[in-house]
C-alpha cells in the first residue's frame, strides 16, 4: 500500500513537470517569461440621498401669486468611463393636481423643474431652464473624475402661488381648494 501511494506521488510530480515548457536561453542571451495580470472593477452608479423618498412641501399656496421655489439636494455618482445618463420624469406629466381628480382647469398647478449642474466638472444641460416636466427629460453627464467619486447636485422646484384676483375685497384662488401634489421620479444609468 505504501509503495502503490509512492509510486502515485511520484508519476504526478512527472506529469506536472511533463507539461511544463523550457525557455532556453540563447548562448549569452536571456530567457523570458511573460506574465499577464488582470482583474476588474465593478460598475457602480447611483443616487445618494438622506432616503429613497425626500419630500417637498410648498405648504398654503393660496395666500401669495409670487413665485415659490423650494430645493433638495442629492449625490451623483458613477463610475462607467462613458459617464451617465439622468432622466427625470413626472407622474402628473408636471403638474400639481388635486387628490382625487383628473388633469383639467382648477384642478391642476403648473410648476418647473431645475437641476443645479453642481460642479463645473459636471457637462451637462437641460436646456433652457428652467425645464416643464410636461414630457420626461433626459440628460447626460460625461464621465468624468466628479462623476466617478460622487457630487452633490440641487433639484429645484419652481410653483407660482395661486392667489387670484380680489372680488369686492375677498380673496380669490386660481384653482379649487384640496391638496395637490406629483411624484418627480430622477434615474441615473450608466452610458
């Protein structure tokens, strides 16, 4: 039994030097050995924030037809050389509406959308800005070394007051009374 384990030993050590190839040197040359490294790096892109709903509350809007602008701010990053594309879309196709009803006079509150390009490292445009979220919007940002590490970014939400005109000395609104509200959705993909 010992000698059969010996003799297994021994024609595996053979069979490994068997495949090996010898490089010889020429006579007052030099042999080489080329070795290749490699490893990889994960793709990772995304959206940091205090959570993954915020919340934006103009609070009365009937009081004022002033223009009311509220903002939070957000993390971009991605690491994809080609850089990232953003969309941003709304559930009420940019408007505020009120719980419980369609699009339609009095029931609904134009608003505007801005993005602040945070960093100059970041190349992108909106267009003219700000930007109605009547259709979903999309941008890119080049890859870029701000991309890759991460930039805070401010998202800007723009509603005009709906105070109307006096009517004998009452106040008046441009819309019914209710709560209204929409869901800005921002996505971020690698390119």
């Amino acid at each position: 039994m010992k000698k059969v384990a010996i003799v297994s030993m021994a024609t595996l050590a053979l069979a490994g030097t068997a495949s090996a190839e010898f490089n010889q040197a020429p006579p007052g040359g030099s042999a080489e050995l080329t070795i290749e490294i490699t490893g990889e790096v994960e793709e990772i892109c995304g959206i940091t924030a205090s959570s993954n709903s915020l919340s934006i509350d103009f609070g009365e809007l009937s009081g004022t037809d002033a223009q009311i602008t509220r903002g939070i701010t957000f993390g971009l990053l991605c690491n994809a050389a080609g850089g990232a594309r953003v969309e941003v879309s709304s559930a009420n196709d940019g408007y505020l509406l009120r719980d419980g009803t369609e699009t339609g006079p009095g029931n609904q509150i134009p608003y505007t959308f801005d993005l602040d390009k945070g960093p100059d490292e970041f190349s992108y445009a909106l267009g003219t800005r700000p930007v109605s979220l009547e259709t979903d919007r999309t941008f890119n940002i080049a890859g870029s070394e701000a991309l890759r590490e991460g930039r805070d970014v401010g998202a800007y939400i723009v509603v005009r007051g709906v105070k109307g005109p006096d009517f004998q000395g009452a106040p008046t609104t441009t819309v019914y009374a209710g709560s209204y509200y929409d869901i800005v959705t921002v996505s971020l993909s690698a390119q």
